[in-house]
C-alpha cells in the first residue's frame, strides 16, 4: 500500500518534471557561455588557431623550402615579388617558411610537453591528495625540492648531456613543468575529499571508483583545464629560451627561439629577420595567456 | 621561531644532495671519459692520470670524493680550458653576474615596491595603468626579445650605449643589461605590491585609522606598508630563481663574461664539468636564497607559527 502510493508519487513528479520545458544547464555550458562573452579570449582563441593552423599547412602551400638557399634574394626585405612576403635570413632562406616551420616546432613541443607536464602533475598531485599522510608529505617535499632548483641550469646541464634530440628538448621541459600542476590537484583533491556531497557517496553506499569518476574527477576538471591553459605559454616560452641560447633544436631545423637569436645577430642590418619570429612568438603568448584568464574566469565563478 | 628556523635549514640539505647527486650520475652516464683526446695516451700514463684523479676506483668512492672537493669548496678542473679550473673561472665570471643581477634585484626591489604603492592609491592614474602595462609586457614579451629591442633603440637609433660588451665594471656597459632585468622584475613586483596593498587598505583596521583621522602618508607608511610588503616578500624567493634564467639570457644577450653566459658556452662546448660545477654552485646559492626569504617571512610575519 505504502509502496504502491510512493510510486504513484515518484510517476506523478515524473511526469511534471518531463512535462516542463527542458532546460538543463550544465557546468560546462554555463562556462562556455562564459567564456564566448569574454571578447579578448575569443579574439585570442580565434588569433591562436590560425597561426596553429597557419603553421601545419602554410609550409605545404609555399613554393618555398625552409631549408632551401635562393642565392639570387639573400637578405632580401620583405616584398610581395618572386614570394618571399617576410624576405629572407642571411643565407637567402624564406623566412615565412621557417617562421611557419619553427612555429611547428615550438607549437609541438608546447603541446607534447604540456600533455606530458599535466599528466604527471594530475597522477603524481592525485595520488598526494588522496593518499594523504607520510606519502603525501614525501612526494609535496619533492616538488618543493624540484621548485628550489634553478630548473634552466638543470635544463642546459640536461640538455648538454643528453644531447639535442626533438624528444629530449620535450623530456627536459617537462622535468620541470609539472610541478604547478601536481600543486593545484593536491590542493583540490584534498578539498574535494573533505565535501558533504563526498560523505553523502560514501554513506548511501558508492562505490570508491564511482566516487572517484563520477564525483572527484568532474570537480577536479575545471581546475586542470584552467592551469593546462596556463602551462601552455610557459613551456613555449622554455623551448624558446632553450632554442635562444643554442640548445633546441638544431640546424637547419628551426624553432622561433632558434630564429630569434639569427635575428638577434643581424639587427643592425637587416630588422625584419628578428621582428617576424619576435612578432609571432610573442602573439602567441601573449593569445595564450589571454585564454588562459579566460578559462579562469570561465570556469571558476568564485574566482570573479 | 628557532625550531622552524633549524628544521628549515635541515630541508636544505636533501635538495642538495638529490640536485648534486642526479647532476652527477647524468654525467657519469654519459659515454667517454676526461682523457678520450685524439691523441693517444699510453697506458701507463692514463693508468697513473685516473689514478690521480681517483677515475679508478668504484663510482661510490669517486662520488664521495666529489663531495668531498665540493664540500671543501673545490668545484674541479675544466674539460676544456687547459689549465683552468672551474673555481678560477667562476672568480672571473661571478662578479659581473653579482654586479648585474643583485644591482638590478635591489633595484627592481625598490622601484618595484614605489610603483606599487603609487598605482593602489591612484587607481586608474597614469601610474597604475603603466605599471599594469610594464606588468603585461613583462609576462608577454620574453627578456631575449625585450634585449634586442633595447639594444635597437638605445645603441643603434639613438647611440647613447653600447650595444653590449664589458669593459671592467664601466657603468655604460651595465645600464642596458641591468634596466632589461629590473624592467622584468619590476613587472612581478609592482603588480604584487599594488594587489596588496589595495587588499590592506580596504582592511578594517585602516578603515579605523581613517575614522581617528589621521593623515594618508601615516596610514599608507606606519600602518599599512608592512603587512602589504609580505606578500612582496613571499615572491622574492621565486623571483630569485627566476631571475637567475634571465640573467642568463640578459648576459647572452648583451654577451657579458658573467656565470650565464659561461655555462652556455660549456654547453655549447661539451665542456661537462665546468657546466657540472658552475650547476652545483648556482643551485646551492639559490637553495640558499630561497632559505633566506623563508626565514626572513617567518621572522616578519607574525601571524606564521611554527
């Protein structure tokens, strides 16, 4: 009897509830609406993706080589003629093309080592968090220990060592990344840890997995997508340092920080051959870290 | 107050060891020795050369025997330079970063700190939004790209400096790499120092001290400065270290005979030990640095018990 009335409850509420006009607004779309409000960051996204884009196919489109010397245009100003539109370096190379080429490599670098960089800062600050104890204490020591060090010293100590492969520039940035990461998901993990919503799993009897997926990796999400977009800039930014002082990538492979320091050396001369990699470069940091606030005010309200 | 200053200098220890450690074994792994020259070098005597630098003995012992050099202060033989030690080199080289980057710490420090202050209590003024500005194009703009233009403008448009270089602590030849380092610190500091203080005068207590009615520059300097400078205080630490990375772009960038620009000219050279000890000793005065600010923060700030 008891049953049977309860159920006619639940119907009746159900039907109530599919009888209302739907209008669910998820998390997530509330921070997407706020973040397509905030016209700096959309610009910025906008900029962004079309210099990425700029980089993977403009080298294809090109009659250019980033390698090749046109021993008839070397030190050329930028013109419109024979399509040398950014003129070229002193050995008579397109510079569009290694722009464009050494934009490839510092955009792919920043995205292996930011993936690489976020994973281990999300397991090993996760792992801290939920953990908690002597374990936690040990590995927050490490970081600790990791931010005391003066990391590009390490960097060029790492790199003169190993040697100046594409994967070990990625390796030896993200030695140094992560840490900021691990930071913030330990704090978040700890807090999470400690909610209502949390005990109230526990006590109606969830599973710890489903607690874990369903409850702690959704909240701990925005957090991470938040400092994702902020390590991004700074790991372009190493490379480019690294690459700056002759320790990226190397010849005739190019990377902004590479064209930078070829620039660096021709100023007087020839401005051009600094100004197109500085502008670029320099775009594309200041565009990331546009959309890194961004994120931040998108996805965290409190913060606001 | 004295426990945690011990405990915090005890901490100090593990990080040296664990940088000192790693940075060795990497360099113990990689292949060739000290004495693979082109030249051959008959068996007796490379025998009698290992034996001299201990290159015979099992790792642990020559490991002890590194630490033992370092502790004595004795950072080892250049792979390179014949006839150079690590320490003679760093004896040139450490002065002129000493001269550039501590100059334009202190600096960064009290300009920094006067911006800050200008721009919280003129919100809006011209000051505030150039310290935003200069805090932007600090974020924005790396050091190896802000040099170049400095070097542009100032040594070749208009010819008032050199365009780098060193002449034996000439003033003219530190002004260029010592305002592209303090522009980068003032960006941090000026926009902390203006976050804070803003914070510590819309605190209660200053709002009493308006309501006694006493005059703004007793409220801003014997009353508010203090708790708004530890925030200040708190990134120094980390401003440190980073200013040692751009200290080492600024001296390439201006090519100045510094610590940076020697390191990356060991890296360029492969030279692994001069690279190894000129590591180890910037890690122990960042190390040191850090520990500093620590103490310092403790001692200052009241509120921190230990």
């Amino acid at each position: 009897m008891l049953r049977s009335k309860q159920k006619a409850a639940a119907e009746a509420i159900a039907a109530n509830v599919s009888a209302l006009p739907v209008d669910g607004r998820s998390p997530w779309r509330d921070a997407r609406e706020r973040f397509l409000r905030n016209k700096a960051a959309v610009v910025s996204l906008v900029i962004l993706a079309l210099i990425t884009l700029a980089c993977i196919f403009g080298p294809m489109l090109l009659s250019h080589s980033y390698e090749d010397t046109d021993w008839e245009a070397m030190s050329l100003a930028p013109t419109m003629l024979n399509g040398h539109y950014f003129g070229t370096d002193e050995l008579g190379r397109d510079l569009l093309v290694r722009c464009l080429i050494g934009g490839r490599i510092s955009l792919m670098v920043g995205l292996l080592a930011t993936i690489a960089s976020v994973t281990i800062g999300i397991v090993w600050g996760a792992t801290a968090g939920f953990l908690g104890g002597k374990v936690d204490t040990l590995m927050m020591r490490i970081v600790d220990m990791m931010y005391a060090v003066p990391y590009l010293l390490i960097a060029i100590l790492m790199v003169t060592l190993l040697g100046r492969e594409f994967y070990l520039v990625v390796l030896t940035i993200t030695v140094f990344s992560w840490m900021d990461m691990a930071r913030v998901v330990r704090g978040q993990t700890l807090s999470i840890k400690s909610k209502e919503y949390i005990e109230a799993a526990r006590a109606i009897g969830v599973s710890t997995s489903s607690i874990i997926f369903r409850h702690v990796v959704p909240n701990l999400l925005g957090i991470v997508v938040i400092y994702t977009t902020v390590t991004v800039p700074g790991v372009i930014l190493t490379e480019s340092v690294l690459s700056f002082l002759g320790l990226g990538v190397q010849e005739p492979m190019t990377s902004w920080g590479v064209l930078i320091e070829d620039g660096t050396g021709v100023m007087e001369t020839t401005p051009w051959i600094l100004l197109f990699p500085a502008a670029m470069l320099s775009i594309t940091l200041y565009c990331a870290n546009y959309i890194g606030d961004g994120m931040r005010d998108a996805l965290d309200p409190k913060d606001r | 107050m004295w426990s945690y200053a011990f405990r915090r200098v005890l901490m100090t220890i593990p990080t040296l060891l664990l940088v000192i450690t790693v940075c060795y074994l990497m360099l113990h792994a990689t292949p060739g020795g000290p004495f693979d020259s082109e030249r051959k070098i008959s068996a007796a005597v490379l025998a009698n050369l290992q034996a001299k630098y201990h290159l015979d003995l099992p790792l642990w012992q020559q490991y002890l025997y590194y630490l033992k050099s370092l502790l004595q202060g004795d950072l080892g033989a250049s792979f390179r330079y014949a006839d150079w030690s690590v320490n003679d080199l760093v004896a040139n080289a450490l002065p002129v970063s000493l001269a550039i980057g501590g100059g334009s710490l202190l600096l960064s420090v009290f300009i920094g700190v006067g911006l800050g202050i200008i721009a919280a209590l003129r919100q809006n003024s011209i000051v505030d939004y150039l310290v935003m500005l200069i805090g932007n194009l600090g974020s924005a703009f790396p050091s190896f790209i802000i040099g170049p233009v400095l070097i542009m403008i100032f040594a070749i448009w208009l010819k008032v400096s050199p365009a780098g270089g060193w002449n034996d602590f000439q003033i003219s030849y530190m002004v260029l790499p010592m305002a592209l380092l303090t522009f980068i610190n003032i960006s941090t500091i000026g926009r902390v120092m203006r976050g804070s203080l803003i914070e510590v005068l819309n605190s209660n207590f200053i709002r009493t001290a308006k309501a006694k009615g006493l005059p703004m520059s007793t409220i801003v300097f014997r009353h508010s400065l203090k708790p708004a400078l530890m925030p200040v205080v708190s990134v120094l630490g980390p401003l440190a270290i980073s200013s040692i990375t751009s200290a080492v772009v600024t001296e390439s960038v201006f090519s100045l005979p510094g610590l940076g620009k020697l390191i990356v000219n060991g890296a360029a050279n492969r030279d692994y030990t001069l690279v190894l000890g000129l590591v180890v000793l910037v890690t122990v005065v960042a190390v040191v640095l850090n520990l500093l600010v620590d103490l310092a923060y403790a001692l200052l700030d009241p509120k921190i018990r230990y």
